[in-house]
C-alpha cells in the first residue's frame, strides 16, 4: 500500500502546485510529474504506517455508492429467467418487468 500512499502524495502535490493541469502539454507534464515522483520517493519513509483512509489511497473518495441498482437488476434477471423456464407466470406477474 506504499506505492499508492507516494501516488496520493503526488497526486495532492501536482493539485496545489499546478491547478492548471490539464492546459500543460504532454512532454511538460511527464518532466513535471517525474520530477515530482523523485522528489516524494527520496524523502518516502517505507517505516512508516499508512494512515489515509483507503478509499483515498484507491482516488474513490468521490464516487458514491447507488442503492438498489444491482439487486433490482439482478432481481429483474431471476424473473425474467423463471418466466422463460416457466412461461405460465407471466400471467400472474404483470407489470412486474416495466
């Protein structure tokens, strides 16, 4: 998890020094980033321990978890498997697949 630690270090760093990030040119990027690399490895302390929370490490800390999209669908599928193996529920399950 140390790899990902010395990414979000660089990744804050790149953050606040250069907000304009993605009007630079692609080779001024990858000097800038490789000198930004070098420089939090070399002061990097592989002793010590990680205290950012893990969904800060994996770059997610944004993304929000949607309630009841995947159990509905999969919900939806066992229905619709049923109804192709027994046809005779379509009968007594309408409006149940809209």
């Amino acid at each position: 998890m140390h790899h990902k630690n010395i990414k979000l270090t660089v990744r804050k760093q790149l953050k606040k020094e250069f907000p304009n990030w993605k009007c630079l040119p692609k080779k001024m990027k990858r000097e800038i980033s490789i000198k930004v690399m070098d420089e939090v490895t070399a002061n990097y302390d592989f002793n010590q321990e990680i205290t950012a929370p893990v969904a800060e490490l994996l770059g997610i800390e944004n993304q929000l978890p949607t309630d009841g999209i995947i159990p509905h669908c999969i919900l939806q599928i066992g229905v619709l498997v049923l109804c192709i193996i027994f046809p005779s529920l379509l009968t007594w399950l309408p409006g149940f697949m809209n």
